[in-house]
C-alpha cells in the first residue's frame, strides 16, 4: 500500500476556489478599480474645497453639483429650465449628426482607398481640409445654414466626418497581402476580396473612428448651440454662466459626460458582436 494512501496527513485536499471578489480581481479589475477612484476623487473634492476654502462659485462641491443635477432632472419634460427637453434636443443633433457625417465619411473613405489614382488625386485636398478648424467654421455655418437645427447637424458632420475617412482608408490599406494572394489564387473576384478580407481587415479601423466621432458629435453640438440656438444643453450652459451658477454648469457637464459614454458603451458592444473573431488583439486604439 502506497505511502499517500497509509498516511492521512499528506491526501490532498481540495482546493477552495476564489470568491467572488478575487475572481472579479483577476478577470476584470477596472470594474472595481474605475469606482473605487471615483470615490476616492469625489472624497477629496468635497473636502478638499472646503478646507482650502475655494468659493463656490469657482469650484462647487460635488454635493451641490448633484442637487443641481437632481434640480433640473426633476423638472417637467417640457420644461425650460429643466435639463429633460435640452438633453434630448442635444441628443437627436448628436445622433442625426453622428449618423450621417460618418456614414458619409465611411463611404468615401471606401471608395478612395479602393480606386489608387483618386486616392493620389484626392489626398492632398484631404490634409489641407483637415488641417483647418472646424471649430473655427462654426458661426460661419450658421450665418449660412441659420440657427436652427441644420447648423447643428452640419457642425457636426464637419467633425465626425473626417475620423471615418482617415480612419476607414488607413484600414483598407492594412490588408495582409498573404491574404489577398491567397483569395486570388482561390478564384475570388473583386467584390468577394472586398467582402471576405478588405472590410474585415478594416473594421478594427473604422470602429477606432466611430470612438472619435462619438466625442466629436457631443463636441460639435455643444459648440453649435453655443453660437446660436435657443434650446439645447450647451444654452443651458450658457444661461447658467451668465448667472454664476457653477454647480449647475457642472452639472450638464455630467450629463454630457454620460451621453459620450453612452455612445461609446453602445459603440463597443457592436463591436463585440461584429469583431467576435478578433479576440480584442486587433483594437486600433485601447479599450
């Protein structure tokens, strides 16, 4: 009889597996690390304000920034002083924005990297387009288009286009060679290469743009509505510098930054769905 088997001391004995805590740890740290500091900030910004006695006017604390937000969140639907009707107008402008400037974007993007003499044709006008500010063009579109929403969406078009341009072009060019040989030697004509490799390969690509545009569609609508609109959270942004009120400027700041990480959630998780085979390896830019 085996040593193991006459001595009980030395059996093995079964391993406990890691709670859950530890287990959440190891697998995806950021869900607890990303509250934790947010804790971690907002404790020192409460109390750091009131110990270096900093006036509320030029840095509330949080606790005034949240009855602020809970202030204006509480207001009717329809209400103008409420952050429910600005929001939502400051959304549809973002998405419908968003949509078609990147979609736009994406498209020519496609067809310039596909055809070698319009690329080389076209590329210099690209640069020098990009390079200027669009920022900069925003009350010039709205001398032409006026201060309705159509300047809004153009603003934002001018932003989110050239990300999904740039981006979807670079994509269509970073094809493995191996591979194209490989589809040619199959038999594959040009629309299954394009299908089965090119857009494939690009798409890695083409979502590092759409995260670019996302923020750019928020940056673009805010600063539309700062030139000239009569609704929309970057008035209310206006409105409540005139008045001093730095906490409810704070305050549509949260909302602000909620609605790009909304977007960029909404982003990432089709891109789970359509990159499944990627395995995350091929991201352009970090998650």
């Amino acid at each position: 009889m085996s040593v193991i088997a006459d001595n009980p001391a030395v059996v093995e004995q079964p391993t406990q597996p890691p709670n859950r805590f530890v287990l959440l740890m190891r697998t995806r740290p950021e869900t607890v690390l990303a509250p934790a500091l947010l804790v971690v900030l907002l404790f020192g910004w409460e109390y750091g304000v009131v110990w270096l006695n900093v006036p509320s006017y030029i840095l509330p604390p949080p606790s005034s920034i949240v009855i602020a937000l809970w202030r204006g969140l509480s207001e009717d639907f329809t209400s103008r002083a409420g952050y429910w009707l600005h929001a939502g107008v400051t959304l549809y402008e973002v998405l419908l924005g968003f949509f078609i400037g990147s979609g736009v974007g994406l498209l020519l993007g496609t067809i310039i990297s596909q055809i070698r003499i319009l690329e080389a044709t076209l590329r210099v006008y690209i640069v020098a387009i990009q390079s200027l500010p669009k920022i900069a063009l925003a009350p010039i579109v709205v001398l032409w288009f006026g201060f309705g929403l159509t300047s809004k969406v153009v603003i934002i078009c001018l932003l989110t286009f050239f990300p999904l341009l740039v981006t979807s072009m670079a994509g269509f060019k970073a094809v493995d060679h191996e591979r194209l040989e490989l589809m040619r030697s199959l038999g594959a004509n040009s629309w299954q290469v394009f299908w089965k490799v090119r857009l494939p390969s690009a798409l890695p690509y083409i979502f590092a743009g759409l995260d670019m545009a996302a923020v750019f569609a928020v940056v673009g609508a805010i600063v539309g509505e700062f030139v000239g609109a009569q609704r929309g959270l970057g008035t209310l942004i206006l409105s409540m510098n005139a008045q001093m009120d730095t906490a409810g400027t704070f305050s549509v700041f949260i909302i602000l930054a909620l609605l790009g990480v909304a977007l960029n959630l909404s982003l990432r998780a089709i891109e789970r769905r359509l990159l499944f085979w990627s395995g995350g390896s091929q991201r352009v830019i970090g998650s």
